[in-house]
C-alpha cells in the first residue's frame, strides 16, 4: 500500500470524529454570531464528505441567518441534487427563488420536482405563481386548473383562477370562480377578498349594463322582461346582489340614445 493510500484511509477511519468535531464547532460559532467562521467547518464537513446533503442543509440555515439567499439557494440546490427525497428542502428552495424573483429557475425547478411527484402541491402552486409574475396567463391558469383537479374542495385554488380569469378580461367566468370561492369559504380573509372581488365586478358590469341601455332599446326591454336572459344573452354575469340592484333601477327613465339601436 502506498503512502497517499495510507493518508486516504487515515482520513477517511477520521472522517466521523471530525466530521462531528467539525458541526458542534459550527453550531458553537452560530451560536456567537460568527457565521463566517462557522461556514468555513461545515464547507471543511463537505469537503470530507462531500455525498452527504445535511451539511449542505446546514450550510444553506447560516446563509439564510445571513440573509445571503444567493448562497443559501445555491446550498439548498445541492443538497436537493443529493436527496431528491427530502421534500422539506425542496420546499424552502422553491420558495427562496420565489422570493426572489428568480422565476425561470423556480419552474424549471417545480417541473423537475413534478416530474416526479406529479401531486406535489406546492411545487405546482409555485409554478403557477412563477408564470402569473412572468405574464404567462394561459400557463398560469392550465396550472391553476391541475391544481383544481388535484384538490377540488380548495377554495384558494379557485380564487386564484377567478383572479388569472379577471386579469384575462373574462369577467363572466371570473365571477363564477369567485362566487364559487366565496361559497366554498364564507368565513375569513379569503372571503372577505372575494367579496370585495365580487362587488368590483358588478360595479364594472352595470357601468356597462346601463350604458347599453341607454344604447340599445331592443336590450333596454329585454331586460326589463327577463333580467337573467338578456344578461346571460349579452355575456355578463352578476351577483345575486348586482341583480338586486339592477332591478331596484327604473330602466323605463333611462335617457335613450337618439342613435339608439332599434335591432338586434
């Protein structure tokens, strides 16, 4: 046996002491606040064992007491490329990239952990979210949509939708997923979201309903015979309360338009 092959079996029969010698030393210097000292033995415990994903764990804590997210992420990265298994780690990684907005890496990231785990909630909730800050509409609802798939019963996933459906301009299907929201979870800030969400909505759509009353003559007395019918006809969909106080509303005083449309 040759000298460096003695050298390399010494270090390795050493490996457990000082690697444990090595972490309560750190630990120790974590507790002073003297993070930069404590990173330099856990960067020394992965050095000596470089297979092992705590001490990149734990490289990735005294980063994040830093607030050095950029080195945490890249901690947490290996230590997620060591155990793909350890969904705690997954799951604070995707939120670090999030929080920093470093949206490319947190989808490909969440389509990795997908790949295998395809009912990973957050890791697709994160994704949906990632598309949403990137302007990717479509994706963030086709996400949002698996989400629903997933767990139906969820009413934060429909509110969501009800959201990416507004930003959309599809106000019809908004208010939908919103009142569907509400009546999944009457109670809380959620439901106090999409009430406000409700009530925007049919502001938004008796300004357009009333301008089309005074417009078009043939809707104006639709409306007046079958409210529901001639909304449904024309695409908008009120809440109970925007129907209320559509037929609270004397429509017959309304100004006509001399332009008005006497056809459908």
């Amino acid at each position: 046996m040759t000298e460096t092959d003695n050298t390399t079996q010494n270090r390795t029969k050493g490996s457990p002491s000082r690697l444990s010698s090595l972490m309560k030393r750190a630990n120790s210097l974590v507790e002073q606040g003297l993070f930069d000292e404590a990173i330099a033995n856990i960067k020394e415990a992965i050095a000596i064992c470089p297979g092992d994903p705590k001490y990149s764990i734990q490289l990735a804590n005294i980063y994040r007491a830093q607030n050095r997210m950029g080195p945490a992420i890249e901690a947490m990265k290996a230590a997620v490329d060591l155990d793909p298994r350890d969904s705690d780690t997954q799951q604070q990684l995707l939120r670090a990239l999030l929080e920093m907005g470093r949206y490319d890496e947190a989808i490909i990231t969440s389509n990795k952990i997908l790949a295998s785990h395809p009912k990973d909630l957050l890791a697709r909730d994160i994704l949906g979210i990632a598309y949403l800050q990137q302007g990717r509409l479509d994706s963030a609802l086709k996400v949002t949509n698996e989400l629903i798939h997933l767990a139906p019963t969820e009413a934060a996933h429909h509110f969501k939708k009800a959201v990416l459906l507004q930003q959309k301009g599809e106000i019809a299907r908004a208010m939908s997923a919103f009142l569907l929201a509400l009546e999944m979870e009457p109670e809380g800030g959620l439901a106090d979201d999409a009430r406000e969400a409700i009530a925007a909505l049919d502001s938004y759509q008796l300004r357009q309903i009333l301008t089309l009353v005074v417009e078009d003559a043939v809707f104006k007395t639709k409306l007046m015979l079958d409210t529901e019918s001639a909304l449904a006809e024309r695409g908008f969909h009120l809440s109970n309360a925007g129907v209320a106080t559509l037929r609270q509303l004397d429509l017959c005083n309304f100004p006509s338009d001399p332009q008005s449309r006497y056809y459908h």
